[in-house]
C-alpha cells in the first residue's frame, strides 16, 4: 500500500467513526484486505482499533487480522471482546496463532476463553503451554497433511484435493509415516506429479527429513529453514511421532522478533519497552547509562593522570576527540558483527580465532590508513612539534587495534560465561574503548614528547 492511500484510508475512517457513520466505515474496511487492515492498525489508537475490530462480522477475516498485528494489540482486543464472541474468532485461527495471542493475555481472561472451548481443543492448548517459551512446540502449527507410506500417489492426491475442499490451509509437504506413526519421510507436491499415479508414496518420498524436537529454540528452527530452504519443518516427540509443524511465515516472524529483540538488548532496553511507564522506561536504562557514567569518571581520571602534558603541549589535547572516535566506532563495528554472528549462527565457536584475527587485519589496515592521514594533518596544521605527528598516527593505529580487540572478545567471553552478549556488550565495550584510548594517547604523549 502506497503511503498516499494509507493516509487516504486513515483519514477517511477516522472521521466515519467520529461521525458514528459505523456502515460506511464498515463497508470500507471489508473491501480492504485482512493483512492491510491490520497494517493500518499501526496508525491507530486503542479505541480506533477496537471500534474498527468491532465492525468485522466475518470470523474468518477478524482471525486473519488478529493473527497479523502484533501481540500487544491482539491482546488487547481480545481482552475487551466479549468472552464467546472471543473464543469463536480464536477457534477460526490457525492453532499456532491461537496459542501465540493466549499467551499473551493474562492468565484469568486465558481461562475464560478456555472455558468457551471443547475438551480437545482446551486440553491441546494446555499441552503446547507445556513447552518451553520461544521453542519450536509453542510456535508449531499441528495442523498438518501426514499419509502412511504404503498409500498409492492416485490416493494420495485425491486426498489432497479433498483437503483444500475442506480447509483454506495451505498445504507445504506431505508427511509420510509408517505404522506407529513414526515419521520416515516427506514429500513434495511437485513429486507426486512426476510419477504414475499407481506409484507407492515411498518409492517417491525423501526419506532423509530435517526436523526438531518441540523444546528446540525458535532461533534454531530459522536457522535450519535458513540452511535448507525449507518451507516448514516438521517437529517430532523423542519417538519420532509427528506433534506439528512450523511453517516459513512463523519463521520470519521469529526472525523480525530476535532481530528487534537483540536491538533493544543493546540499547539497554526490552522487547515489552513500549508498553512500559515512564518511569520503568528510566529504570531499565539505568544499568547502562551507569556503566558509561563509570567509563567516562574512569577516562577523566586518566587525563589528570596527564594533565603536566597537557598543559605543556596544548595541541596533543586536540587530537583527543577523533582518536576516542575513531576506535569507538571500530569496537562497536567488531561487537555488533560478533554478537550478531553468535546470535543468528553464523560464526561458530570453532571459528572464533578466525574472527579474531580478521578484525585484527581489518583494524590494522584502517588504523595505518587514518593513522597516516592524521598525522600528515598534524603536520600541516602544526608543524614540526617534537613528534607530535607520530603521537598521533601511531595512537591512532593501536587506539583502533586495541578497539577491534575489545569489541570482538568481549561477546566471545560473555558466550562462553552463558551471558547474553547482546545485554552486557555495549556499555562494556564503550567504555572500555574510551578510556583505554585516553590511557594509549596521552601516555604515548608523554613518553615521547616530554
């Protein structure tokens, strides 16, 4: 949707409900896909939200946007729904986006829901709360297409055909199971088509199938989707029996939340921070903004260490600033591709030396690039005084070395204490950058100048 027709929509429904025109807003929003309504969701406040839900007579379509915006909001709605009213939209979802926005409201207006629910359907939900949060059984869809391995590809197919009469579901794979129900292979719809229709579906299955267990972390069910390309994997008990399966859309809902997940860690706040009070909001950042505080008390320590330098040469004090710089942004760099490589599996703990030392390298050749040039400028703007050029230029240099150091083992030893890199990282590196560059400077400074 283009921005033009978002604002069009905004302001054209706004003023309906303004107006209580509720059936021309109403006729509007039933000629806008699921998906965008709940896009629009974004721009609206809660009781626009509300008032735009309660016009959705369609359970079809209020499950589909419910399963669309964010689990805040979904909650939010669902809270203030009435409870059958409620129940009825969930039941219409897909089992995945059904747990997903229960486990988001509290645990009372949970048990209301359930209560509207039949016995399967509650004792279902119940068991994939079972399950660790974040892993694959809490985002696994057990709606799924399994036929026994001795089935004909004819049958099968006519069982296909007979599934999409019944259901909207989209069907990725089939999944194939012997007599226990044990999973043994998968099969592509693409497969079936390519072979006589009088065909066993073992003969056409790939019997080597990727799948997880339902305590695996969602993370590394999308690094697995990632790996393969795969458009769901299927998750199995500890006996191979065939529990559900998580489907690529969930996946990329799992990458978009990790990725902001891991933003906010870094920044010293949650994935609940816009939700929170002012005053929570403060609280949460205190930790942080205490570790720079104590970085930047410890770098004015080190200047009066050398004050006596200071004052004899003013023009090493000038130079102060673009070196801190410089090797502060190289740590960050170094930290951020780090943590981000541990956090999606892209740098593996065998490959930690390597990382190491190409950092090294890369520092290495950018700190002797912007250490030459800092020190042609020295020259230029000061003149020949007593070394000053190569104080600079070769603080330069090893301020960004050391950065690079600092910013690339830093998540590497968190890693291995089992702390999250992505909380403690940030503060640590910069401060820790800052100082130390101070320390190299004017140290340097003294023992070459004075």
């Amino acid at each position: 949707m283009y921005t033009s027709k978002i604002d069009t929509l905004l302001e054209s429904i706004r003023k309906l409900l303004r107006r209580g025109a509720y059936q021309n807003a109403k006729k509007i929003i039933e000629k806008l896909h699921a998906a965008d309504v709940a896009y629009l969701y974004r721009y609206l406040n809660e009781k626009e939200q509300f008032a735009v839900f309660k016009l959705i007579s369609n359970l079809e379509t209020a499950a589909e946007i419910l399963s669309h915006v964010d689990a805040p909001t979904s909650a939010h709605i669902l809270t203030n729904l009435e409870r059958e009213r409620a129940s009825e939209i969930l039941k219409a979802m897909d089992p995945d986006d059904e747990v997903g926005i229960l486990a988001e409201v509290s645990e009372e207006v949970r048990e209301e829901l359930l209560s509207f629910m039949s016995k399967s359907d509650t004792e279902r939900i119940e068991e994939v709360f079972q399950y660790p949060e974040d892993s694959a059984g809490r985002i696994m869809n057990t709606n799924f297409f399994a036929l026994h391995e001795e089935v004909y590809v004819s049958d099968a197919i006519s069982e296909l055909q007979k599934r999409g009469e019944d259901s909207t579901e989209m069907v990725f794979y089939i999944y194939v199971v012997d007599d226990r129900n044990h999973l043994v292979g998968v099969c592509s719809l693409r497969q079936l088509l390519l072979v006589p229709a009088s065909t066993r579906i073992q003969k056409v299955m790939t019997s080597d199938v990727v799948s997880v267990f339902p305590e695996t972390d969602q993370e590394e069910v999308a690094r697995l989707v990632e790996r393969y390309d795969l458009l769901a994997v299927p998750v199995v008990d500890h006996e191979n029996k065939m529990l559900g399966i998580v489907t690529v859309d969930d996946v990329i809902d799992v990458i978009r939340y990790e990725a902001t997940e891991d933003i906010m860690k870094m920044v010293g706040t949650g994935d609940e921070y816009h939700s929170r009070s002012v005053m929570h909001r403060a609280r949460m950042r205190v930790p942080w903004l205490l570790a720079a505080f104590l970085g930047g008390y410890i770098g004015i320590q080190f200047l009066r260490m050398f004050d006596a330098t200071l004052e004899r040469i003013v023009a090493v004090a000038f130079f102060l600033p673009i070196i801190i710089a410089m090797g502060g942004n190289i740590g960050i760099t170094s930290m951020t591709i780090v943590v981000r490589g541990l956090a999606t599996g892209k740098i593996a703990v065998k490959e930690l030396r390597k990382v190491v030392l190409k950092e090294l390298g890369v520092a290495l050749l950018l700190g002797i690039l912007y250490g030459t040039a800092l020190m042609t400028l020295a020259y230029l703007q000061f003149g020949d005084v007593s070394y000053l050029g190569f104080v600079v230029g070769a603080s330069m240099l090893i301020s960004m070395l050391m950065a690079a150091v600092i910013g690339t083992m830093a998540p590497i030893i968190l890693h291995y204490l089992k702390i999250d890199p992505a909380v403690a990282t940030g503060p640590f590196v910069t401060s820790a950058v800052d100082s130390l560059g101070i320390l190299i400077y004017l140290g340097l400074a003294t023992l070459v100048l004075i």
